[in-house]
C-alpha cells in the first residue's frame, strides 16, 4: 500500500481507513502510516492497537492498559522489548548450575553450580567471565545461592558441606569484589536458609538445635560482613531471633524486606489456601536435596479449590499457553495508584539517570558504616519459609526487625573457670539421677517466653518451592505446589503428596493478603523427598520461573499473560532479570548451561541480526512456526 503518483488511496476518508485498518495485521498497520500522513494518523489510532493487543496477546478485555500508556506502546514493547533472542550460551560449569543473581548496578551477575565453583559474569555483550572461584577447598559439596550487597562490593555464597546424602550442613562465605578475597565464613544450618544481607555490611544467617523429638529451635544470627575485629571484645555476631518449630519443621529460605509506610498494623489472622493435587511423576535427581528424611509418599486426587478462579482467556488454555495470573481489585487499585505517580515522575526519573550515568564506575569506598547504620534504623520485615504440620516448608512467616544496632562492646559473659564449674555440675546432676533442669521442650505453653513470636503466617497448603520480591518490596510472589484439598496429615514425616504444576501466589506485603495467583502455572515432577527450590525473578514489567519441563517462563505482571518460553535441555534452576535493563534475562539449568536472553530492541542497539542466533519461544496468538526455537 505505497503511495503512487495519482494514487487516490491517501485522499480516503478518516471512517473508511479505520474500517479498512481493522482488518490488518500489526505489521501491515505499521507500514500503512509510511503512506501519507493521514494513514500515519489513523494507523496510530489507539482503539486499534487495543484491539490488536486483545487479539494477539489474548488478554482478558477486562484488563486496561498501563497507566500513562497508549495501546501502541505497549504492543511494541511486547513484540520488541521482552528478553527472547539468546544471544550467549555459557559453558564454564561443568555441572548443574543452581543459581544466577544480579548486582544492583547490573553490571555483573554470579552463578553457582554443583561443580563446587562459584563464578562472577560480565554482564555486556557478550558476556564474560569475571571471577570463578573453587570452594573445594572449602569442603563444599557444591554452591547454591549468591547475593550481591546494596554497594555491589561484596559477594555472599551460600554452599552445602559434604556429609550424608540428607546432611543439613551448610555455610556462607563473603567475598569481596576487589580480588575476590574472603571476608567471613560463617555456619549455616539447615543450609536451605541460604542466608540473605540485612543491611549493605551486616548478613543473616541460620542454626537449628533440636530439643526434643520432632521438635527444634531455629536461631538467626546477625553476621558482620568482616570478622576481622580490633579486640576480642568487638562483637561479631548477635542471635537476632530464637523461633520454636513443631513436628520436625524449621526455618528454610530467608529475605530481606523494607516496611513500606502502609505496613504498621499487621493482622494476626492466619489465612490458609489449599490446592491442586496430581498423582506423582518420576523421581528425577535434579536441583538441591532437601534437608530432612521423607518417609513414603502416597498419590491422591482432590478438586482443587481455586476452580472458581477465572482464566482470564480460556484461548490461553493449551500445551504450549501458561496460563495467567489473575489479580484482584485491591491490586489493580494499587497499581494504578502506583503507575499515575510514577507518570508524574518521568522527568524526575530522566534526570535522576542522566546522573548515574555520568558515575557508572565501582566505587569501592561508596559505603561506611555510618550510612550502613542509618540504614538498619528502618525497620524490616523477615520473610521466610515454615511449617507447623509436617517438615515440608508450607508457610510463610513474617517478623517485623525492629531497628538494631551492634553494641560497642560484647558482654563477656561467665569465665572460663566458671563454665567449667557448671559444667562439673550438669555431670555431677547426671551421675547422681536428680530430675533434669531442662524444661519440657513438647510443651511450647511452658517455654513459650524462651522463644520470639512470628508476627504473621500465611499457610499457603503445599510445598513452597521459591520466593521473588518485586523491586519496590511492595509484593511478594511465591512458588507452591499444593496438597490434596482436605488432606489429613497421618505424620509430621509423611507429608501429603504435591502436584505434578506449580502455582504463583501474590502476596501484599502492606496488607498481607494474597492478591493473585496462578494456577497450574508450569510443571514440576519430583515428589516431597526430592523436591528443590525453583527460583523466580521479579522486575516492574515481567516475571520469570523456571521449570522441571525444561524451560524457563515469562508474564507480564501487569496484563498476567505468559509471554514466551525459553528452552533448556533439562531442568530451569533459576531466572534473573537485570535491574538496570529488564530486556536482558538470565537462566540456569541442570544441562550445565547459563544461558543469556535480550530483546529484538537490544540487539539492534548492539547492531546485532537477530535471524543469527536462536529464539525463545514467544507466545502469541499470531506467531509463525518459525518463531520457535531453532
């Protein structure tokens, strides 16, 4: 449809267009504004790139567009602006590969594996190994999670010391990023807390202690990121929380939140959620082991009762469509607040990274501990996995972390001398059969002041299996794999069986109610006794899962459609975005691979062709078979 000379196509009447306008693809729209500026006008017309988007995208029509955006807008951003070109495939790990984070700066992200290496990437094209560090000589089995702190100068990585097939040994290392020295080793027990930074120089980690049958008690430890101390009286570490955990529970996965304004008053009402239950799949030795013993495992069915929940577009509902997440109005509320705000922000926002891009260096002497302390005066939220019914984790808990400063100088408690007193006392005690001193650890009525209280538990009624933040720690979105409906658990060590799907959860973290879900988001096989951690990734625009059917998975959050899939040839550990550039995603799997994934928009940006390297593969109502990955 080129203008010719003596054409009378560009004199059509506005209506006329519009009729004819409706009938083209997106492509043929956006060539038609080429014609004359009356076909530029009406090829820009914003009814018809909604209705387009509908169409190709299949979203519910009951979903509006982004605040502050045109339909035009986002349909380009969802055809040229997601990650879906693979433009890297890196093969330094010679085993699974566990884990990717990135740095706040988003200049570098770290991966962990099972080959006991723990590798630090250049995140520019192409990407290039930075760092990689053995922890053999840790007597590491292998790493498992890493985190950047808030400067981007130190590396936390949490590893699994060698033992028994269900050891529950694990520790953290700090490195910093000047040479990748160690700063501290600390223990961390069970070692699926994975430990996590509560503020730039200070991290968390974990200790369980087992007091009696089928019940523990789970200490977190407030670390000093360095533990070199001018005097022996210099505090290093502090417990910051004893928990009491029943039927062979503990505390599992740990992170950090900030308290948004909102968040003051907490309800203390337990909401609890139940789920889909398939029968079992194959055991596969994929991911990393749990940490406690299961017993048998038995396959039942249920109704699920999250049934009522609408598919926003049953068109979705096939083998290649994941389906979507569904948000209530409470969040839609929010997030129109939200993007209305950050509208009339843009410019703030321009300037502000005109700033930061005239500083893109590191600087390693951007912290201190004066503005580390400043920092821990807010207070925070710990969030973390739990149970109060068997040992798989099927909680989440919150505890609100009051501000906390490290005293000057440590109380030195008892001498030596008299420790060894009381030491030859207990023997003593023993020896001469008087009743033990310790109290009854079965009945939490009677220590229950020896312990600190959970402020909050959502009972999500299935086996969590991962944990994303979004960026402004306004939500929280969780990985699950539900139990039977009305499952009856026999023995804390015999947990129900999980589905064969993992649903999304959504969480508020200023109202602490669930405000979305997805349903049968994407598979997972392996039952209780080898279930794993399937890490997701949040951004403002998207999130991202990986998978045990070999692939990682793309939404976007506003509209909840699954946006494209992208392939591996076994299981998707984990998926990260780059805070600084969300058209750029990382992920893992157990094929030994990392693989890295831009936008159609970045490779031409980088004078890319992106018909030279592989695909994702995008789902669209209108997507050629040519689309899929080659």
């Amino acid at each position: 449809m080129n203008e010719t000379e003596g054409s009378l196509w560009c004199y059509l009447p506005y209506p006329a267009l519009y009729k004819i306008f409706q009938h083209l693809t997106y492509k043929e729209l956006g060539s038609a504004g080429r014609v004359c500026k009356l076909w530029l006008d009406a090829s820009r017309n914003d009814l018809l790139w909604r209705d387009l988007f509908y169409k190709n995208f299949l979203v519910d029509k009951s979903v509006p567009v982004v605040a502050g955006k045109s339909w035009y807008e986002e349909f380009k951003r969802l055809c040229y602006k997601i990650p879906v070109v693979q433009t890297e495939v890196l093969t330094d790990h010679i085993h699974q590969v566990l884990h990717v984070s990135f740095s706040h700066n988003g200049k570098y992200f770290s991966t962990c594996s099972k080959d006991g290496f723990v590798s630090v990437w250049n995140s520019d094209y192409p990407a290039s190994i930075k760092y990689s560090k053995n922890m053999k000589h840790f007597k590491w089995k292998y790493t498992q999670y890493s985190q950047f702190n808030e400067t981007d100068t130190l590396l936390l990585v949490s590893g699994v010391h060698f033992g028994t097939t269900h050891s529950t040994s694990g520790e953290i290392a700090v490195f910093n990023l000047d040479g990748f020295e160690l700063q501290c080793r600390v223990v961390n027990k069970p070692y699926d807390i994975f430990g996590t930074w509560y503020s730039d120089q200070y991290l968390l980690s974990g200790d369980l202690h087992w007091l009696a049958h089928l019940v523990s008690s789970s200490h977190l430890w407030l670390n000093r990121a360095s533990q070199e101390a001018e005097s022996e009286l210099v505090p290093i570490t502090h417990c910051l929380f004893r928990f009491y955990n029943r039927n062979a529970s503990s505390i599992r996965a740990i992170m950090i939140a900030n308290c948004l304004p909102n968040s003051e008053n907490i309800s203390l009402e337990e909401i609890e959620y139940s789920g889909v239950p398939v029968d079992q799949g194959v055991i596969f030795e994929h991911g990393n082991p749990v940490s406690h013993r299961d017993m048998n495992n038995v396959p039942s069915s249920s109704k699920a009762v999250f049934d009522d929940i609408p598919i926003l577009n049953h068109a979705r509902v096939s083998s290649d469509f994941a389906n979507p997440i569904w948000y209530n109005s409470e969040y839609r509320k929010v997030e129109f607040e939200q993007s209305e705000a950050a509208a009339g922000d843009d410019s703030d926002y321009e300037m502000d990274q005109d700033d930061n891009n005239k500083d893109e260096g590191f600087d390693d002497d951007d912290h201190s501990d004066s503005s580390d302390e400043a920092e821990s005066l807010k207070d925070k939220y710990l969030i973390f996995t739990t149970g109060n019914k068997t040992y798989t984790p099927h909680q989440i808990g919150f505890k609100r972390i009051k501000p906390f400063v490290f005293p000057k100088k440590m109380d030195p408690g008892p001498s030596l001398k008299e420790r060894l007193i009381l030491h030859e006392q207990r023997k003593e005690q023993m020896r001469s059969g008087s009743p033990s001193a310790d109290p009854d650890w079965l009945d939490f009525d009677k220590v229950a002041d020896k312990f600190d209280k959970v402020d909050h538990l959502i009972d999500l009624h299935g086996h969590i299996v991962g944990m994303g933040l979004s960026p402004d720690h306004r939500y929280l979105y969780v990985n699950s794999r539900s139990w039977p409906e009305n499952y009856v658990i026999p023995n804390p060590l015999d947990p129900p069986p999980i589905a064969q799907e993992i649903d999304i959860h959504v969480i508020d973290l200023v109202t602490l109610k669930q405000v979305g879900t997805m349903l049968r988001a994407h598979k997972a096989y392996t039952p209780n006794n080898e279930c794993f951690f399937i890490f997701l990734d949040v951004c403002n625009e998207y999130v991202a899962s990986g998978a045990e059917d070999k692939h990682g998975y793309l939404w976007d959050r506003h509209y909840g459609v699954c946006l494209a899939k992208f392939p591996h040839q076994d299981v998707v550990n984990s998926v990260a975005f780059n805070p600084k550039d969300p058209e750029m995603l990382v992920t893992t799997s157990d094929d030994h691979k990392i693989k890295v994934w831009r936008s159609r928009s970045k490779m031409k940006q980088l004078g890319l062709d992106k018909r030279d390297f592989p695909m994702g593969i995008e789902l669209r109502k209108n997507r050629k078979k040519t689309n899929k990955y080659r």
